[in-house]
C-alpha cells in the first residue's frame, strides 16, 4: 500500500497504523436481555477505562459498541499523551479565570499520571515515552500570540520555554515547549486494558447499536435489535450522545475532520512533538511499530461535510513531509472525527439536572487521550459519590453566557445556512460520469439524490436528506461516506449510520 510522488489516495481504503499493527479481539453481539450494575455505551477510551476502573470498585458492567472496540476515535488519533492543547491556556484565563484554567491542567496532569500507573502496574509494552511538546508558528504575526500563551503557562505554573528553534528543523518564527509529556501506541495500551475487563468479568458487546434509554424505572438502554441493558447507571462514551433528545448537544458542539499520514524517511527523528498553531495546522510525532519507524504528520482540520476534495488534504500533508522531512512513502493514512463544543471544554457528567443517572463524556477537540482518561475517572467518582473537584467545571449542564451566546448563536445560524443551501443547490451530473467505488449528487426527478457506483459497477441511491435534523449531506471522496455539515452525522456509501447524531440510515431510492 505504498504511495509514491503524486499519490493515488483513492486506490485503497485509508488504514490506520495503530489499527493495523494492533490485534484487537472480537467480541460477540448482544443477543437477549441483560441486567448489569452499569451500561457503558463506546468501546474507545473513556469506555474502556471507566469499564476498567469501575470493575475494580466491584460494579457489574456491560460495555457495548455500535461497530467494533477502538474503531472510532481513539483508532484514528495521534495519541499524544499531553496537557498542551494547541493555544488553550490564555483563552481559558481572559473568558473564565486563572482557576478555570488551572483546574483544566490539573485535570490533563491527573489522566497523564493515571495512564502512565497503569502502564507500570501492568507492565504495557505500548512504545509509551517522554518527550516535551512543542507548539509553534512560522508566522511573525503570530509570535505575540505565542507570548501571550507563556504568559499564561507561567501564571499557572506550568513549566516551559519560549524557543527560536525547533529540534525537528523546521523553519520557524517562534516556538513554546511544554515539558514532560508523553505519547504511545493507544491501541497497545488499550489492548492491554481490554484483556484486564475480560479478567474482571466484564461483558463486552460488538455491533450493538443503542438507540436511546428508556428512564422511567431504572434506566435501560434499548438497542437496535431489541434487546435491552437495564442497569443502575448509564454512561455515554460514544463520541455524540445518544440521548440528545432536546437537541442540546447538536446545538452545543461542532465536529472537524482531521487526517494524518505515516511517512517513512531515512531522516532520523530527533524527538519531541509538535503542533502548528498556523493554517493550515500541522502536527508532528513520531511512533516505533511492526519494527519500523515512522512520521506521524497531521492536519488539515476542517468542518465535517464542508472539507472540498478531501483526498486533497492527505495530498497536503505527503507534500508537507516530502519536502520538509525527506519522506519517500506514505504506507498509511487516515482521518478522524471529534467534537468541540463552544467554550473548548469537554462535557462530562450528568446528562442534565433531571436524568442524574445517565452520564456522558464527549467534546474532547482532538485531546481524547489525556480528557478521555479523566472523563472516566471523573465518571468513576460520580458514580462512586466522591467528591471530585473538577466536575462543576466541565458540568453538561453549564452554560456561560459570555462567549457561548455569540458562539452559539453563530454555529445555529451556519447550521440554518447549510441546511437552506443543500436544498436549492443543482447540479447536471449524470450517473455514467461517477467512477466506480465513487459517489456523486445528482438530480433524480427533480429530487437531490446520492449516487455510488460500486466497484462492480452496481448503482446504490439514496436520499440525501439527514435523517437527524433534515442537513443535506455531502459525499466524502477521501472515505467514501456522505458526511452532514451541520451536527456531523456519517453515513456509509450505501446510507447506514457510520457516526451519530443520528440514529436512522438514509432512506434508500429506486434506480
């Protein structure tokens, strides 16, 4: 799967490197009812996690997946293991104040030390190691914007350095290093984790889709096929809730594609990782797998549905290496989704005031590794009734008039916009100019309609209508799936749910 010089993105399926040097065991689908101290709905890293530590207390769990473990999110991550979180520190000090901001490090310091005790106790080969992070920017009208990050970093103690250079060799305008970070392979460490549960006793459920909780008496999950896990607690670990009946968290949160390539290069690497705070980003690691070494670049970010020619943007990041690292072979590639809500901070916690028993984690803004692991050990002292010092802060139930009400009012009004636009938009394409494993829109009977064209050549249509909140979707050449641009929703290319919010497949047309 080697891609050389100008590089044929589109002549394979993206593969993740930590997916394909890691082997995950298969875990059945739920089959009847079932009765557990606690449902976990998401089988990445706050599921597995919270499984784990709660299992420790005693806790009967089921942990369940709507496709397989670790095949979101946290399959497709850079898994840096860090506190730096591109340019956070000053924004959280000038809208909320020092004790936000230092409570949000404190937080990421916390889920920091508890990966690495695990690590040790259990003794995870994961290529786990520390190095220092580095955010910079090759802009000269970005330097103050970096000053005023130390600033913030010294405020609250955090230990650093404003550097002209960078160990990678980049040409740069001005870097800051936070110190004493780590990274790893996350699917190693999980893997681990996963056996762990298996000893514990923990019920683990694969393609078992939750389609809402039924909160009358004790909650119970329902699913897809019918079945249902009652239970005293449910947590909700599935990147988007899937219980935002009212809507709040499709009006609340925003989701971005971002995409990496794994370069090989005779360059050695010289350490550390690194983030752009530029447009467009880039961010910069290196990983030790299958007995080889590799340049871990990524970038690109962007809306969800609204990325263009999104194979483009694996293009960018090859070029990005090759001209700057040497890079002479692309093996893997592959994107991710994630979610921010409007204040930068995640949600974690109870649902809302009235459905205490139904908790969540989601809005990690591509920092799930370190706020992953502490949304499970937040969860943990919830359930446990301890006393967690972090829990109003990142409250579901928190809304900051100042700045949300800006924020949110102009993420609805672009929502409005793209779900006005899809509708009027034309198009004259016809269906004998779709290449075979591609899709195109085209106009069926007056009628907006998503075309694939299989490879053998089969035609599949589908209404392209969202079937969470009426968004038109768009295609995604690069992953073949049509992605909505207003709450994120993924389908595949034949109209089954990929990723929520929504939960209904897109209703599928006559050729």
């Amino acid at each position: 799967m080697t891609k050389h010089g100008k590089f044929e993105w589109l002549s394979e399926s993206p593969d993740s490197l930590w997916r394909e040097t890691v082997k995950i065991p298969d875990f059945p689908r739920l089959r009847s009812n079932l009765e557990v101290d606690i449902g976990i709905v998401g089988g990445g890293i706050t599921g597995i996690t919270a499984a784990y530590l709660l299992a420790k207390e005693g806790y009967k769990i089921a942990l369940m997946d709507a496709g397989k473990l670790l095949e979101g999110t946290t399959g497709n991550t850079t898994a840096k293991i860090t506190a730096q979180h591109g340019l956070i520190y000053d924004e959280l000090i000038q809208q909320f104040g020092e004790d936000t901001a230092e409570l949000y490090y404190q937080f990421n310091q916390e889920a920091m030390e508890l990966i690495e005790e695990l690590i040790d106790i259990h003794q995870i080969e994961c290529g786990f190691s520390q190095e220092d992070a580095y955010i910079y920017t090759a802009s000269s009208q970005l330097v103050d914007t970096l000053k005023k990050e130390k600033q913030a970093y010294d405020i609250l103690g955090i230990d650093n350095e404003l550097v002209s250079e960078l160990p990678i060799g980049l040409s740069v305008e001005a870097g800051l290093k936070m110190k004493n970070q780590y990274q790893f392979h996350p699917l190693e460490y999980l893997r681990k984790l996963v056996e762990k549960l298996e000893e514990q006793g923990v019920q683990i459920f694969e393609e078992t889709t939750a389609t809402g909780v039924d909160n009358k008496g004790k909650p119970t999950i329902e699913t897809k096929d019918g079945f249902q896990i009652t239970c005293e607690k449910v947590v909700e670990a599935s990147h988007f809730p899937f219980t935002d009946a009212r809507g709040v968290f499709s009006t609340r949160m925003y989701p971005e594609r971002s995409y990496v390539v794994a370069a090989k290069s005779a360059r050695p690497f010289p350490g550390g990782m690194y983030a752009s705070i530029d447009t467009p980003t880039r961010s910069i690691r290196s990983v030790s797998a299958a007995g080889e070494n590799w340049w871990l670049i990524g970038g690109e970010g962007h809306k969800t549905g609204k990325g263009g020619n999104t194979a483009g943007h694996y293009q960018a990041l090859a070029e990005f290496a090759e001209t700057h690292f040497e890079a002479e072979a692309y093996p893997y590639y592959w994107s991710a989704q994630d979610l921010t809500t409007l204040d930068k901070m995640p949600f974690i916690g109870p649902i809302s005031d009235d459905q205490s028993d139904i908790l969540v984690a989601t809005g990690y803004r591509k920092w799930g590794m370190t706020l992953g692991t502490g949304a499970a050990m937040m969860i943990t002292d919830i359930i446990l009734q301890r006393e967690n010092r972090f829990q109003e802060v990142f409250s579901p139930s928190r809304f900051h008039a100042d700045p949300d009400l800006v924020s949110f009012a102009k993420y609805n009004t672009d929502s409005a916009k793209e779900l006005i636009k899809g509708k009027l938009e034309y198009t004259s394409k016809n269906v004998e100019d779709i290449p075979a494993s591609q899709a195109d829109i085209i106009r069926v009977k007056g009628k907006r309609t998503g075309v694939y064209k299989d490879p053998e050549g089969h035609i599949h249509m589908v209404d392209t209508t969202c079937t969470h909140m009426g968004c038109e979707v768009n295609w995604n050449e690069a992953e073949r799936t049509w992605d909505c641009p207003c709450h994120g929703s993924r389908f595949t290319a034949t109209g089954e749910v990929i990723e929520g919010p929504a939960k209904i497949p897109l209703k599928k047309k006559d050729n």
